[in-house]
C-alpha cells in the first residue's frame, strides 16, 4: 500500500498530509469487512466504490 500512495503523491492525486495508518489501511480493512461478511467474492464495482467513494475523498488535496 506504501507503494501505491507513494505513487499517488508523486502524480498530486494524493495529499501526503491527509494520510494516516488508519486511512492507509481503510481500502483493504474495507475489503476483508465485505468479504467475511458476504462470505462470497467482493465485485469489482463495491472495490471501485470503497476507492472513489470512500478513500479517494479521504486523501485527496483539497
């Protein structure tokens, strides 16, 4: 996941200052969360909706 921020502070979609542990691990606490709920595969489109709907929001400069 490091990674991944890192490269979305590099292109100025992320604000290194709005990330903390917590909202760094949100993306996959929000997948296992529907998986052990669901006990089934996650869609692709509640993953895309856990990104721009609920994290995206979360980091992105204001």
């Amino acid at each position: 996941m490091d990674v991944i921020l890192a490269r979305g502070v590099e292109r100025g979609e992320i604000d290194p200052a709005r990330i903390t542990p917590r909202i760094s691990s949100l993306p996959f606490d929000l997948f296992r969360h529907e998986l052990l709920m669901t006990l089934q595969a996650v869609p692709d489109e509640t993953i895309e909706e856990f990104v721009d709907e609920i994290f995206l929001p979360l980091v992105e400069p204001r």
